[in-house]
C-alpha cells in the first residue's frame, strides 16, 4: 500500500448479542458490564490495529449519550489518545430517546429535547473529546445525523410539517455546531425504514436535496456538510449505491462512508432488497471496485467506517476476525481498482464491447480477492 487509508471502527459493533430474535448473550465478555467504551478502544488498539497493513490509521465511532457522554467523555478522549486511535464519527443517539420524530416531531415537547440532545453531542465533540480529533484538519470528525428517529407510520398530509421542522432543527443545529467552532463535517445518514417503517430522508438523492434546501431557504452553507453514504441501506432497498456515489461526488457531498453490505450481491450472503438491515461488513465484488475508483478519483480521503454487525453465533474471536476483513477486503478492492487498465476499459465501452469491459472487472474482481489473502496472511 502507498500512503494512508482512514478505516473508522464503530463502538456499537461490540456488544454481546442484539436480542429480539436471537441471542443477547453470544459474547458474553463484550457485555455493557465487562465492556465499556475505553475497553473497546484498547480492544481495537490491541487486537485489530496489529492485524492490519501498513498505512492503515484507525478511528472510532460513538454515539452520544450511551456509548460517550459527560461522565465518560475525559475517560475516553485519554484512551484514544494513548492508543494512537483518533474520535472519526460521533452521532446522537436520538433513536433511544423519541419515537415520535424527534428533532422533526410534531410534538413541540419531544421537539425541543431532542434539539438540546442534539447541542450536547456538539458540546461534547468541542469539549473534552476535541483532545481525540486527527491534527489533520480534513479528518476531523464527522457529525452524522441518523434519520433513525425522523420516522412516522402514518399517512397524513401532516408528514410536510414534519419536514419543515427537521429543515428548522437541522438549521439550528448547523448554526450552534458553527459557533462552536465550525469544523466539523455534518453529515445526513439516510435510511427507508428502521426504527419507524418509514423516515425522512430515505435516499442518498434525497439527502442532498434536503441540504440544497436548507441553504435556499435558509442559508445555511454547504462547506462541510453533506452524506454518510451507506451501502447497505441505498441496497435494502435495491437502489444503486454506485450511482449514489456519482451523486455524492457531483454535489461536493461525500463526507463519511460506512462501508457495509446486506450480501445479496456477492451471490453468498443472503440478504438485500426487502430485507432487514443485517449489517454486514464490506465485501469484494464489482460494485465496490467500482465505488473505490469513483470515490479516489474524487479526491475523498476520509474515514470510511465499517458499520457492521458480527453475525449472532460468534465468539469473541471470530467478532473480531470479521472487523478485521471488512477492512481488508476494502483495501483488497482498492488495489484491484488502481491496477485497472482504464485505456482498456473506456476504449471497450466507446466500441461497446461490454462482454469484454465486463471481463475487465471480473479480473479485477479476481485480483481484489488475491489481495485479499495477501493482507490477511500477513
């Protein structure tokens, strides 16, 4: 690998067992008792960090208020620090709070605590997490807003009102986050559906037209302010988070990634449209060959985070040997990119011999997973 590649871990990939449906107790040392946030950054510093190739600088993504908060804030900011990990992404935790739209609600009560929550995350990031942030001013933090709570499950004409007050809380957040100091990268995280059957903002489309929006109407400046692209969510819906990136890249909006995957298309991993948000983590296949060329010749060298589940039958072990591959396999697929015959590949396309530009990315397909075992290996 030549230069540096910013991978960000999420806090909440760590935990012993999602419930519902399945086990909540597969990883028993990964319990809110015997885990907390500081552990899982010496966890990833000691166990992961030492897995990876050369190049590879880690971050850590956390949400406010049970993952960091006031009391664990210092604690925390300390064990970045003297791991050498850096604070990539931090989120409010609204889902946990207001299931009645939060900072869109049409409850002017929920409304007005979800706003303060969303201020406090700001505060936090500014305060004693500040001593956390990467000294290099593009890889500061991203703040991401999840649309998780920004959700309904009726259809009234009502939904309109509800969007202008996630335009007026958006805005205000924007501004409190830009007296603070204003360098942060604010980011939209859409999601169709999850915790509500449907959310505001469920497109990477729809995101950017949000943003666009809020500096007509409102003027708020589009510097630093843009998408967390998801794979797995423009997927669960069988949308194309290829072209999403084109988008992304056009609109000067791509500021975080989180690079998961439902499965379906690598024709192993079950999952995809229509499915639950499984989580996966990053795999080796053509889109995401092609993603890796779009988003570096973009320019983008920020995190790219690896939302992720571990599956619910793991052990410890195998929960960090599938962090350790999401990883792996990205970079696989970025090799694979960078040694594409682009001569090659356009010239087939302006003649359309597609068979033989698909042959071209099969090659290169195949050499990501090559990669792929030369990283691991080692």
């Amino acid at each position: 690998m030549s230069g540096s590649s910013y991978h960000s871990i999420c806090r909440w990939t760590f935990h012993s067992g999602k419930g519902g449906f399945v086990p909540p107790d597969m990883i028993p040392e990964w319990s809110s008792e015997k885990l907390d946030t500081p552990g899982m950054i010496e966890l990833v510093a000691d166990r992961i960090a030492p897995r990876l190739p050369e190049g590879v600088e880690l971050g850590i993504e956390l949400h406010y208020d049970y993952e960091v908060n006031e009391e664990n804030a210092v604690a925390v900011a300390d064990t970045l620090a003297r791991c050498g990990l850096s604070l990539a992404l931090i989120t409010p935790g609204a889902h946990r709070h207001f299931a009645y739209g939060g900072i869109a609600s049409l409850d002017p009560d929920e409304r007005r605590e979800a706003r303060l929550y969303g201020a406090r995350t700001v505060d936090l990031a500014y305060g004693p997490l500040r001593k956390a942030w990467h000294p290099d001013p593009d890889l500061v933090p991203s703040l991401v807003l999840w649309n998780g709570s920004f959700g309904y499950d009726l259809a009234t004409p009502e939904i309109a009102r509800m969007y202008s007050n996630l335009k007026e809380s958006v805005a205000e957040l924007c501004g409190y986050e830009s007296k603070a100091g204003g360098e942060l990268f604010v980011a939209i995280e859409p999601k169709p559906n999850e915790g509500h059957p449907a959310l505001l903002l469920p497109t990477v489309a729809s995101a950017i037209t949000f943003w666009n929006s809020l500096h007509r109407d409102l003027g708020i400046p589009l510097e630093r302010k843009g998408v967390n692209k998801e794979f797995g969510h423009s997927e669960m819906v069988g949308l194309d988070h290829v072209y999403d990136t084109v988008e992304e890249v056009d609109n000067g909006m791509l500021v975080h990634m989180h690079l998961n995957s439902q499965g379906y298309n690598d024709g192993v991993i079950l999952g995809g449209p229509g499915k639950y948000d499984i989580d996966h983590g990053t795999r080796i296949n053509g889109m995401n060959i092609a993603i890796a060329g779009l988003v570096r010749r973009s320019g983008f060298s920020r995190w790219k985070g690896h939302d992720m589940q571990v599956r619910p039958y793991d052990n410890a072990e195998q929960g960090i040997d599938r962090v350790v591959r999401s990883i792996l396999s990205w970079e696989a697929c970025g090799r694979a990119e960078r040694e594409l015959d682009y001569g090659q590949l356009n010239e087939s396309l302006e003649k359309r011999d597609t068979a033989r530009a698909e042959d071209i990315m099969h090659e290169a397909v195949h050499n990501a997973f090559h990669h792929f075992k030369e990283f691991y290996a080692t």
